[in-house]
C-alpha cells in the first residue's frame, strides 16, 4: 500500500498540520506511553529541518484530563531543549490563529486537546474546515487513530494536501508480512476487546496455522461450549459458534482464577503456548492473556512475551497493555515490528485499511 509520503517534499515556510497520538496521559498527567511519543520525534525532526511551521494536533480520551500541556513539557525535557515546542493553550481556533500567525521557519508548537471540540469526534464539517484554515499542508502520523472517523483524521484530508508520516508509513510496512507470512504462522489473541478482534480471526482464519485465543474473547468460547465462566468478562454481542471445534483454534485448557473470575491462562496453557512458539516461523500477537489490572495475573502474558522474544521467528506485536509489558521486561528491541497502535492495528489486519487511510488517498494532493 502506497501512500504520498513527506519523504523528499519541500516544507520551507510552509504551515504543517502534524496529526499525532498522544493520547498517553494518565488522569493525573503522568506518561504512561513513552513509546508512541518516540516514535513520532523523527517525523517531527524531519518538519523542523526542512523548515516547515509545524502544528501539532492530539486528542486525550476522556478520564486522561482535559489538558495535553504534560506531553509538550516531556517533548521539551526530552527531544527538544535547545528549540522547545511551544504549547499553545487556547483551544478556540481564532485565538489559535493568532498565536500561530508569527511562527518562523522550523518552529513547531502543539495545540490543546482536541476533543475540548464537539466537531472532533463528530466529525463536523465545519470544525475539520476551521482546523485546515490554519495550515497549508497536513500530514497524519497519527496510525493508532487512522480507524476513528472524526474531523482531524478524514476530515482535514479534504481541504489540504496530505501525507503520512515516517511512523504512519512504517506501521504500514511493518504490517505487509502479515498478509505474506512464513510458516507454520501463529495467531495470538488475547485483550478485553472481543468485538475488534473477531474479524481478525476471521481474515486469518484460512492463513494461519494456528490461532491461540486468550483474554475475555475466549471466555465467549467457554460460553458458547456451555461452561461455566462465573462472573467473568465476555461480550454477549459476540458470536463465537461457527468457530467451535475449527482444529486451527486453541483454547486454554487450564485457566486462573480470583472469586471464580477467569484472570489469566494457567501453566498448562502457557506451556502448550510456548510449544507452539517454538514451532513457528511467523508470530503475530495482540492483546495480554491475562488481567493487567491485577499484577499477579500477567504471569501468562509475561512468560509468553519472553518465549516470543527469543523465538527466532519473524515478530509483529501491538496493543498498548502488551506494549507496556515488553518495556517492563526491557525486550522491545527482541521483536521485528512493535505497533504503536491498538484497535488500528486490530481492523486494518481485518480489512486491510482504515478511514484514515482511505481519507487520504482522497486528499486533493
């Protein structure tokens, strides 16, 4: 998949809107996601250096405060303390207007929190036409946000030309030996979201060679096989019958437990798991197999996460607790591709695309 990238374009002089994700706060301010920030610098890097007046736009989900302020003071403390990004507290866009109208050549500043706008996640015409009049170029590195369909993702797209960014495009590329894997390939699943990962398993279902099911969706398969899953979490929207007896789908076949709630896979699983790791040549994993809420439910995830590392397979990963789990035990680097995304990175191995993407392969460039 080919998309205009910011490679080899002339920016000088011109004002760029920089779609970012850094919906990384915690409600009380702190980084709870280095790795998205990191690797959204270099795009940012290379806008400063070919002169462009950069605009960044972000969002913060609701419960992650209202204020993204704490990610510009980390992007100056940690990137950029000799040229500090400037934060630009107004949220009204005339005020915004008049803040950016005096930037110079190789300035970057960042915008408060989108979604301070109704138009964002409603994608109002009106609020994406108000945020294209600021700038001349935009440019979306914002992947792990490509499959949400508001103003500052499909709408921006339709009044400026548009690109992607060096990590847009590297998530990109990172994803195609998915669709072109070695064998024998695994699938694993784990996470709380059911519904966003039943289309994975169905686009892979005739390319994998094996699909291990953990997290809350395999609680819906214990469900519809008429166990018992007490008061543990599955999604009753989520149809799992057509999948029952597939060869090609593992379940766990022993499971941890706290006041009857299914929390973890158990050794039995985590060590049949393993046995298929070893035999893989290509891993594609989402989602912990076990609560990240309760510390003494990541065993699963964890021994897991390690046997992968040091596999030998080819590695795709992504989800942000399954991220968070590669930092904590420090092999980030043992895997061939970690995804900054989540849901994006669940639909588009479904689909093969997202809004976003489709958004700008219609951009008037």
């Amino acid at each position: 998949m080919t998309l205009p990238s910011i490679k080899n374009i002339d920016f000088r002089g011109k004002r760029v809107l920089l779609r970012a994700d850094f919906n990384v706060l915690f409600g009380d301010g702190r980084i709870e996601d280095l790795y998205r920030i990191k690797k959204t610098v270099p795009t940012i890097e290379l806008l400063k250096n070919a002169g462009a007046k950069t605009i960044i736009l972000s969002h913060l989900s609701p419960g992650k405060g209202k204020t993204i302020k704490p990610v510009c003071e980390y992007l100056n403390e940690k990137y950029f303390k000799n040229e500090p990004v400037k934060f630009i507290e107004h949220s009204d866009i005339a005020s915004v207007k008049q803040k950016i109208a005096d930037m110079e050549d190789g300035q970057v500043v960042l915008l408060e929190n989108l979604r301070l706008h109704e138009g964002e996640e409603k994608n109002d015409d009106v609020f994406a036409r108000e945020l294209a009049s600021l700038g001349d170029i935009f440019v979306n590195d914002a992947f792990s946000v490509a499959h949400r369909r508001h103003a500052s993702v499909v709408g921006l797209p339709k009044y400026l030309p548009s690109f992607v960014g060096l990590l847009f495009e590297g998530e990109l590329s990172g994803f195609d030996s998915a669709f072109h894997p070695d064998h024998p390939f695994l699938l694993i699943l784990g996470g709380i979201k059911a519904e966003t990962k039943i289309g994975v398993v169905d686009k892979f279902l005739n390319i994998a060679d094996k699909i291990f099911i953990g997290g809350a969706l395999a609680n819906n398969f214990f469900k519809a096989k008429g166990e018992d899953i007490d008061g543990s979490s599955y999604n009753e929207k989520v149809s799992v019958e057509k999948y029952l007896g597939n060869a090609k789908i593992i379940l766990p076949e022993d499971v941890r437990k706290k006041d009857g709630v299914i929390l973890d896979v158990g050794p039995k699983s985590a060590e049949r798991l393993e046995g298929l790791i070893k035999e893989a040549r290509f891993i594609l994993w989402n989602g912990p197999l076990g609560s990240m809420e309760e510390p003494s439910f990541e065993e699963g995830t964890k021994i897991i996460a390690m046997a992968i590392a040091n596999s030998g397979a080819r590695t795709i990963v992504g989800g942000g607790d399954t991220v968070a789990i590669l930092n904590e035990l420090k092999i980030m680097d043992k895997f061939s591709f970690v995804s900054t995304a989540g849901g994006a990175m669940l639909e588009f191995l479904a689909h093969g695309t997202l809004p976003g993407i489709e958004a700008l392969f219609k951009s008037g460039i």
